[in-house]
C-alpha cells in the first residue's frame, strides 16, 4: 500500500490525480453463502480507497458462479476477488 507510488504511476502513465482514467469494474461471485458477502465488502472496501486516494472509479461487479467460472477463464474482467480453501 503505496499511494505515493500509485499516484506517480499514475501521473506517469498520463492520469495525474486519477483524471481521465476510464472506469473499471471488480468481479466477484456473488453466489450465496458467507465467502460471497465477504467478497462484496472487500470490493466496497477497495472502491472507497481507490476513490479517496487515488480519484479512480471502480464498479462493482457481482456475478453468479457459473459466470464467474465462465469469465475468469476467458480473462474477461478487469479486476477480480477470488479465494479457495480446502
């Protein structure tokens, strides 16, 4: 956690201050049971800091699970919240 670092990364790619960065969106499966709320709150948690420290515009993106299955094997989402135990 570097917002000093982002915010130069930022400004170096051609976004100073988070201007003109297009909106992207965090996928998360949202299918039932408490790992599902628990991904939904570290996305709320991630969008207000992205929006606080760095000016950027996160969408959040619940999916069912066979969407989610179907989307992170064709790498189609820009951001992602994923975790397994056995």
């Amino acid at each position: 956690r570097n917002i000093a670092q982002a915010k130069r990364l930022l400004t170096e790619a051609g976004y100073p201050e988070g201007r003109g960065f297009p909106p992207f969106s965090y996928m998360f499966n949202a299918g039932g049971g408490g790992g599902a709320r628990m991904h939904e709150q570290v996305g709320i948690e991630l969008q207000a800091m992205v929006r606080e420290h760095l000016g950027l515009q996160m969408e959040m993106r619940p999916v069912e699970w066979k969407t989610y299955l179907t989307d992170m094997s064709a790498l189609n989402f820009d951001t992602v919240r994923g975790a397994w135990s056995g």
